[in-house]
C-alpha cells in the first residue's frame, strides 16, 4: 500500500479521500489555490501545496504544477477526485511518465470512453443495449436532419465531447433542427473544444439509472448495484438514492451484467460508473434500458451506494491503484436498507437557481450518526466564491426502507441551518415532502412536473418568527448591556441595563423590522423575571429564552422552540427549521452600531452593490444618520453613522459592487 497520496482537488471530495486515506495510515497532501490557502481540505491534509491562482484554469487544471507538487512531496500516487484533470486521459499517462501511480482506470479506457460517440459505437459490439439513433461520423446538417427524420420526434442532439449537462439540445420538429444542430456544435466547440454530435431518439419518460462498477487489475469486476438519479435539473443532479425504487429484480441483474460486460471489454481497472437510461413509459422492464455514457471516476453521488453496501469506494480505490485484488467477489455483495443523497448548493431558488457568493455566517449541519452522513469542504465562517462549484455540502440518509431513509432526509434537512448565503434547502425539503416523490413517481421530468409545488411564493414571516426576531434583538441587547457594565466602574447603574422599563421609564418598546417590503412594527413589553411580550398581527406572544452561539432557545406561549439567529449589523436572518426569513431591523437607536469598522471606518457588512450614497465628504453627520445604502441579495442595508462626527473619505461611489468587509467610508468623531 502507499505510504503518501497526493489529492489533486478541493472541496469535498478531497476531504472525502483524506479522511478515508487517514484511516488507512496513509499520508495526504493537498494542492490548493490562492483562494483556498484556509480551506477545510488544506487544514485537514497532513500537508499542502500551492499551485496557483484561484481559476482553475491556474491551479486545479494544471497538470504540471500538480505533477510538481506530488514530486517535491514524495507522494507516490495521485487521487484525482471528480471533475477537474479525473477523465483526461493525458494527465493519467503524464503521471506514468513521472513514475506516480493514477487512482484511476488505465488512459486507454478513458480514452475509450471519453467520447459519447465512440463509446456508443464500443457498447453496440459489445452487444450492451444503446440508445436508438446515429453516431457516425457524417456531420452533414441535410444527412444528420435526414437520420433524425428516420429517428422520429422528439430528436435529442448531443455534443459527443459535453458533460454536465452541456451541449445538449431537444428538437422537436423537423423545423427547428438547423437552429438546434448549430447551438449544439457551438457549445460543443466552445466548452468542449469538439463540434461532433450525435443523434438520439428522446425519450419522453426516462428514469436516470446509473450503476457502480469496479474493476481490479487482475481480471476481476463487479458491480455495486444501481443508483437512480432521476430527479434532475437542467440534466444535472438534485437527489440520488439507492437501491433504485421499485427495480425489479431481473432488471437489476440485466443492468448489472450488461455494465460488468462495458468494464471488460473496455479493460477497466477501478470505480467507474456506467449511465443508463431507462425508458418507463411502462414501468421499469428489464428490456427497456440503454446505455448513455461511462464516467472514468468516482462519482459524485458514491456516498449512497457505500451505506447500502457498507463498503468504501475509496478504500477500494486505493487498494485497485496499488495492484491489490477487489476486496470482494459479486456474490459477497449485498443490498442493505436505503440511503438518499441531497446535494446542498449555496444557489437561490428563487432566482432561478443562481449561485448565491459569500460568507458562511453559520453553518450548522445535522449531527452525524448511523442515518446521517455529512460530506462537506467547508466550515461556519468560510467562503462561497464565484470560482468553484458551489455545493456546501451533501447530505445522505440511510434507513432500513425507502419511508424510513425519507423522513431521515425530512428531519436531517429541516435541522440545517446555514445563514450568509441563499442555499436551496427549501428546495430540497419541498422536493422531500412532495408526495409524488414519497410514492417513487419518477422521471427525469420531475422537478419541472412539480416545479409550482416545489418553488412556493415567499411566505411572510409570521407572528412565530416576529416574535422570535424580537426575542433575539432582546437578549443581544442585554448581554451587550450586562458587558458593558462588566466592564464599567458602577456595575450597578441603571443605564447599563437594556431592560426597556429601566431606560425610558416606561416598560415597553417598539421594535420595527422590515419583511421584504412589509414593515412589522411590533411593541415589546418587559414583565417581569426577563420575559417579554410581543403585541403580532394576531395577538401577543409571552416570550422568553437563551441566546447562545447563534442559537436561540425559546418559550412562546409556553412552547419550546429552536432557531438559529445571526446578525450583520442590521440585517437578520431567523432559521427556523426548514425555512430561513431575513428581516431587517430600522433602529435609529442602535443604528451603525455592528457596522463600526476599527478607527471610524465602516465596512461593508456583506457583498453588495452601493445603491445610494447620501452624503458628501466633509459633511457633518449626526449619530444615528443613513451614509450609504447597501444592496445585497435584493434586501437594502442602509449604513449609519456610529456617532456624530464629519465624513472624512468616501471609498465608493453609487453603482459600486464591494465584497464584505471593505471600507466604504472613515468618519472623523473629534475624539
Ligand atoms: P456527476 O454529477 O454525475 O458525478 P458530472 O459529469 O455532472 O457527473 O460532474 C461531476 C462533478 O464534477 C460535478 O459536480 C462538477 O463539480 C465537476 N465537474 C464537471 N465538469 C467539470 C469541469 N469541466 N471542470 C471542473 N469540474 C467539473
Ligand atoms: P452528461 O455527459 O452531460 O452527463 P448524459 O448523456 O449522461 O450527458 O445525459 C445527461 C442527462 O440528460 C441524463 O441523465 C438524462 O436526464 C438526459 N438524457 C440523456 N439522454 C437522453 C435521451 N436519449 N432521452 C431523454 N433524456 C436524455
Ligand atoms: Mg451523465
């Protein structure tokens, strides 16, 4: 076995092989980018190397520098992880030349693979079933148009050379071929440098069927069942589960045989993963399945098929890479229970999906256990940035069925709370809670079947949440407060106290948040022993609790209830358990008060853009005053004065876009 192992990737999927190797007595080095020098791979590797600027055209792509990099550390083999250099063929055989061992299957069968085209061509000798269609090499747009013709519609084109999803275009008359041919050669050339399509029959009610392959270089393969992967978005991803539901048995063998069969003939050695897609249109039926493409690596959703086998993939990787035999024979493997995997990205849902940058304020995942697996890059307090993929974490549940594994995912997901970026957990819970999805009514259409179902309107916060918002400002009040006084000479003065009837006499408050657009002003009154009262829209709520590290535990009306609380000057987020609201507090009282940079400079509380900026240089300010307005995540944060003073620089100027934490502006207070 390898005494040290270089992992040529980032994220969670390097902390994945890192943690496996570690278990293994092998030593890890991590490579990384400018932009992950903090990251959690770095620190968990027993050692790490820089290799570049954070586009990973600059650093995870460089094969050279990761060469480099595995030289001048002694390791002896290179584990690739998923996307980046893991399926270029180019990059296996450099590592031979270097005398390192590739964690992965021989150049030749990557190669093999590496265009859809050829691999079909490959699989139809092998007699595996493909999908009805053409893949030659005529490119002719009045041939291809004439070979989709003898297909029949709907057409699927495809660029041999895409992944992820990409190059891929549904034509579903002769009309609109020529328009949909080009934009396939396009993407195809642009992202994957490879103009070539192939043409496809589209099939209108698929199910995504994948199974894990491994093979070992002593002539050995077998497979690790299926997954199903059926509930994607745009051709990618969103839940996996396995067993497949609902697979009948012989099919599960067919499937399994016929993905063993494409390992061989191509003389793989490794984990692989052969995609098939099953036509249902009539149920699942053991002749209605093709095969789609073989992806040369472990893949993303691996986890799943671990908890039903009870095995390592990872384990089994190395053991592969370093001219051991499989640990185990086709008959040693069995199916146990059911595990789901949920992919949870920092992407807003509600605007179509779009990557959500920035600071991972808090990241609570659900605790770890026998039914609940947490893979993650990341930690409260890192960064989503715009240059990697940006999945925080995936999250996997196992129970002894499918009903059981489900409510696991309900409860797992609806315990996550991660506030400084949008995620879309609401997605997944929605996705979750779906009764189609409960009752395994499956197709590749789903989401976009459901998608009024599982993209609600956003609910204005309720009397709950309120009250739970004013609880919190209550007791940071307080503590700040009880702080103060700790630290002043009269630790008894009323004024150190935050209690509303000791300030202003008259035992009550008034709190004003803002709901999107809707304004919630709610009166708080103080009674006695600590506990409040907050006047909703619908009555008023006894309040009462604890604030620690970000989580609130609270009495309303005599109920116990959890949320997490996170607060950016004025700008707060409540996690309750599966829904995040963010309010905005307007307090002139406190106003500024968490904005105050170090010397009288205020920074930017998260990224945005400067909408407004409401004072000049050089102009006197009164403590409490709006400067700049902020827009971030379309909510308005608007930037006060911490004290009356004169604005001595303006760093930016309305229109600006600035990340969290820079300067906007220095006041001079006359101090
Ligand atoms: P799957 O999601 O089934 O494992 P994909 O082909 O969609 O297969 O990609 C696997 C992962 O690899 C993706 O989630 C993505 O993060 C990463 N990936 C895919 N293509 C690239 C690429 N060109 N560069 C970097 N990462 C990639
Ligand atoms: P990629 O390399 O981008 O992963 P695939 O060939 O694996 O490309 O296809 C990705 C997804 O596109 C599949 O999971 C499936 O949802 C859909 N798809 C692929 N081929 C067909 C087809 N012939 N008919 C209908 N949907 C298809
Ligand atoms: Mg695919």
């Amino acid at each position: 076995m390898f005494r040290k192992i270089l992992i040529a990737n980032r994220g969670e999927i390097a902390c994945r092989v890192i943690r496996t190797a570690r278990s293994m007595g092998i030593a890890t080095v991590a490579v990384y980018s400018d932009a992950d020098a903090q990251a959690r791979h770095v620190a968990m590797a027993d050692s790490a190397i820089h290799i570049g600027p954070a586009p990973v055209s600059e650093s995870y792509l460089r094969a050279d520098a990761i060469i480099e990099a595995a030289r001048a550390s002694g390791a002896e083999a290179v584990h690739p992880g998923y996307g980046f250099l893991s399926e270029n063929a180019e990059f296996a055989e450099a590592l031979a030349a270097a005398g390192l061992v590739f964690i992965g299957p021989p150049a030749s069968a990557i190669r093999a693979m590496g265009l859809k085209g050829a691999a079909k061509a490959l699989m139809e000798s092998a007699k595996v079933p493909v999908v009805p269609g053409y893949h030659g090499d005529n490119q002719d747009a009045d041939f291809l148009l004439g070979q989709a013709e003898a297909i029949g519609w709907p057409v699927l084109i495809k660029a041999v050379a895409g992944g992820g999803g990409k190059g891929m275009r549904r034509v579903d008359k002769a009309a609109d071929f020529a328009a949909a041919l080009a934009g396939a050669q396009r993407e195809g050339a642009g992202s994957f440098g490879n103009p070539k399509v192939l043409l496809e029959k589209y099939l209108v009610k698929p199910r995504h069927i994948e199974i894990q392959v491994f093979a070992d270089s002593h002539g050995n393969a077998v497979h690790l069942f299926e997954r199903d992967c059926s509930v994607q978005r745009r051709h990618q991803k969103v839940l996996e589960e396995a067993p497949a539901p609902d697979m009948p048995p012989a099919m599960r063998q067919a499937m399994g045989k016929a993905a063993v069969e494409a390992a061989k003939v191509i003389g793989y050695v490794g984990a692989g993963t052969v995609e098939f897609i099953a036509d249902v249109a009539d149920g699942l039926r053991p002749d209605r399945f093709y095969f789609m493409e073989m992806n040369t690596r472990l893949q993303v959703e691996h986890p799943v098929t671990e908890m039903i086998t009870g095995q390592d993939l990872v384990a089994w990787q190395l053991r592969v890479a370093a001219g051991e035999p499989l640990p185990l024979q086709q008959s040693d493997l069995h199916i146990q229970g059911h595990a789901i995997e949920a992919r949870i990205y920092a992407e807003d849902p509600a605007k179509g999906f779009l990557p959500s940058i920035g600071k991972l304020h808090q990241l609570r995942a659900p605790a770890e256990g026998p039914h609940v697996r947490v893979d993650t890059g990341v930690r409260e307090g890192d960064s989503v940035t715009p240059f990697y993929d940006p999945m925080i974490a995936k999250l996997i549940v196992w129970d002894a069925d499918r009903a059981a594994a489900l409510r696991q995912l309900r409860r797992a997901l609806g315990s996550y709370r991660i506030a400084g970026v949008a995620t879309n957990i609401g997605f997944l819970l929605a996705l979750a809670g779906h009764e189609a999805f409960a009752a395994a009514d499956l197709d590749t259409g789903f989401i976009e079947r459901f998608r009024a179902d599982l993209l609600p309107d956003r609910k204005p916060a309720d009397d709950q949440v309120i009250a739970m918002a004013a609880l919190g400002v209550v007791l940071q009040r307080r503590q700040a407060a009880t702080d103060t006084a700790r630290n002043s000479a009269d630790r008894y003065s009323p004024w150190a106290s935050a209690d509303g009837w000791r300030l202003n006499d008259t035992g009550f408050d008034e709190l004003h948040f803002k709901d999107g657009e809707d304004d919630r002003i709610c009166r708080v009154d103080y009674l006695a022993g600590g506990a409040i009262r907050i006047h909703g829209q619908a009555g008023a709520i006894e309040a009462r609790g604890e604030l620690t590290d970000g989580s609130l535990d609270a009495v309303l009306n005599g109920q116990r209830s959890h949320a997490g609380l996170v607060r950016q000057g004025n700008d707060l987020t409540i996690l309750c358990p599966g829904a995040s609201h963010r309010l905005l507090l307007v307090d002139p009282r406190d106003a500024g008060d968490e904005d105050v940079g170090t010397g009288g400079a205020l920074a930017a509380p998260m990224p945005g853009k400067i909408v407004q900026v409401l004072v000049a240089e050089g102009a006197a300010v009164a403590k409490g005053q709006a400067l700049m307005v902020l827009e971030a995540m379309k909510m308005e944060h608007t930037i006060a004065a911490p004290a009356a003073g004169k604005v001595s620089k303006l760093h930016y100027a309305a229109g600006d876009q600035v990340v969290e934490g820079t300067t906007l502006l220095a006041i001079e207070t006359g101090e």
